[in-house]
C-alpha cells in the first residue's frame, strides 16, 4: 500500500513539474512549447486534470477541432477540474469552430468565478453573437455543419462530430422547415453511441 | 490479554493513519498553489492569456458556386432583355462568359484544393511533432523517476527529500 501511495505521489509531483514548465512557455506565449509540456502532464498523470490545460493550448494554437475533442476527453476524465475558465476556453474553441450555439451555452455559464476580466469579455462575446443567433441560417450553413459532422465521424471522433450535429440541429430548429433537422438528431445520436467509447489518451 | 491489547494498538493505528489521509485532504484543498505549483502557475497562465476572439462571427457555408452561377445566368438573361443585339452576338458574349466562369471557378477549386493539401500536411505534420516531443519526455521523467525510485547506493537522500 505504501508502494502505491509513494508511486503515485511521484507521478502526482512529476506531472506538477511539466505543468509549470508548460505554465511558463504559455505565459510567454510559446504555445507549441506549452503543448508539449501538457501533453506530457497528461500522459504521467494519475487524473485527466492536464487533459484541460492541453485543450486551453490547442484553442491559442488555433486548432479548434483537436481542442474540442480534448475538451471532451477532459470533461470524461476529470469533470470535477471543471470550471469557468475552462468553460470560456471551451467556449473559443466552439466560437472558433464555428458552433456558435456551443460557444454561447458555455459563456453563459462562465460567471464571475472565472474574474471579472473575464466574465466581461465572455458578456461582450455573447454580445457580439446575439443577433447572429436570432437570425435564419441558410440551407448551405446547416449542409456546412453536417459535412463537418460527417468527417468528424470518419475519423472516429464521435465528441467532435456531436457537436457538428448538434449546432446544425440548433440552426434547423429555427427555421421554419426545420431543414435536415431528423438527419442532425440521427448523426448526433450516432456520434454519441462512438463518444461514448473510451477515448485513449493522445 | 496481549492479544487484545495488539487488536486495540492496530485499531488506533488504523484510525490514525485514516485521520492523517482525510485531515492531509482537507489541508490540501486550502493550500492547492503550495501543494501542487504547477497546476496553480497553469492555471494563473490560462487566466492572463484568455482574450478575445480576433475574427467577428459569421456563419459558414459550403460553396456556394451553383447559387453563384444561377445568379449570374439570371442577371446575363436579364440584361439581354430589349437589348439591340443580335442573336449570334448574345450566344458569343454567353459563350465567353460561360467559358470564363468555368475558368475562374477551376482556378479557385485548384487553389482550395492546394491550399487543403497544404493544411493537411501542416495539421499531420504538427500532430506528429507534438506526439513525439511528448512521447520523448515522458520517456525521460519516467527513467528520472525510475532513478530517483532506486534511490542513491549509499541509501542517503538527497537534500531537501524525505
């Protein structure tokens, strides 16, 4: 038992270490740096708690699609580390994904417990979708969603292709023909039944 | 007699060692940026970059060349309308235009398709790098670890460590 608790206290403080080293890349905004550190937070760590903080790093590198997916795999791993400012990384990653629906659900959510610099720019952001949201999405918008949906599922990453499905099925439910709305509900109950497979750490 | 006496001492023992776990949780939870310095720096990194998205929103659409090309045949037949032309002339000037179009729209397909390429070899490309960056390290803190396990020969500890 002791063995256990010294092993585990070891990862504990060896995952520690490459958080920090990946906190002082980020604060200096070598990202790719940062990633790397995360990413090996991540693979030592006994919890899913670096899983965040990679996801947060993909959302400053631009890549929306693999933020997502970590996002969701930290949420699986380790729902308890969630808070607001993971939610407001979240929240970019859908807004830069184009989920628009996504990134605003998350935003609202944000409070004040993420500080109040924040909780401001996630009020401006919201803001700022506000009227995109009350508007009808053409055909070819929902056709876009779907496409995205579509690859995600390809590619096997049902988390990512749920969150297609489920912004074409928002969009859809505001029109008044509900456009490809049965197809949406049918790909994201597919991508759900692949999400809820054991995603493996990168 | 001593029988029980042991029963009481690994009893005491038990809920002593309990004590220690759930107060030590306790402790820990107040104390997070001392305990774990690295989660806390992230966490205080996270916070200073989080800004603001750098593009305003706008809906995507998938191409929107036929919508394109249905206007652009309604606008040609709306222009020849009452127009002195002849019909060889308005078939001509239809012609061009057609072989135009279908140039400049094989022209943007090639270069989204290069530029697709492009980003998919970039995209393979970083995953692979970020993988084998952290495969190696890992590699590295776990035969660190491993070391630091063996511990020194002489069965001292370095400083600082207990």
């Amino acid at each position: 038992m002791l063995f256990l608790v010294s092993a585990s206290v070891r990862a504990d403080a060896g995952h520690d270490a490459h958080l920090l080293a990946g906190a002082q890349h980020f604060q200096a905004g070598r990202f790719t740096e940062a990633l790397v550190e995360f990413r090996v937070a991540e693979r030592i760590a006994n919890d899913g708690g670096p899983t965040w903080y990679v996801a947060a790093t993909l959302v400053k590198l631009k890549r929306p699609d693999e933020a997502l997916s970590a996002f969701a795999r930290a949420e699986a791993a380790d729902p308890t580390d969630r808070d607001g400012l993971f939610d407001y990384y979240h929240a970019l990653a859908c807004y830069d994904a184009r989920l628009y629906h996504c990134a605003d659900r998350l935003l609202a959510v944000v409070g004040d417990g993420a500080g109040p610099r924040i909780a401001e720019q996630a009020r401006k952001i919201r803001g700022d979708l506000a009227s995109l949201l009350t508007s009808t999405a053409p055909a070819a918008t929902i056709d876009w969603y779907h496409a995205r949906g579509q690859a995600a599922l390809r590619t096997g990453d049902g988390a990512l292709a749920a969150a297609y499905f489920e912004e074409a099925l928002a969009w859809a439910a505001a029109r008044p023909d509900g456009y490809r709305r049965e197809e949406a509900t049918e790909g994201r109950a597919r991508a759900r039944a692949k999400s809820a497979h054991v995603e493996p750490k990168p | 007699m001593r029988t029980i006496a042991q029963i009481t001492g690994l009893v005491i023992f038990c809920g002593a060692f309990l004590g220690a776990l759930t107060g030590a949780g306790s402790a820990a939870e107040d104390d997070v940026a001392a305990s774990r310095p690295g989660r806390a720096a992230a966490h205080a990194a996270l916070t200073d970059g989080a800004d603001l998205p750098a593009t305003p929103p706008s809906l995507p659409a998938v191409s929107s060349d036929g919508t394109r090309r249905a206007r652009e045949s309604a606008a040609l037949a709306n222009g020849s309308n009452g127009a002195k032309r002849s019909e060889s002339a308005r078939e001509a000037e239809s012609q061009a235009d057609q072989h135009a179009n279908v140039g400049a729209r094989l022209t943007r397909e090639e270069i989204a398709k290069r530029v697709a390429e492009a980003s998919i070899v970039a995209a393979v490309r970083s995953a692979a790098a970020d993988q084998h960056a952290a495969a190696a390290q890992a590699r590295a803190t776990s035969a660190k670890a491993n070391a630091k396990a063996a511990g020194p020969p002489s069965g001292l500890h370095p400083p600082g460590h207990r």
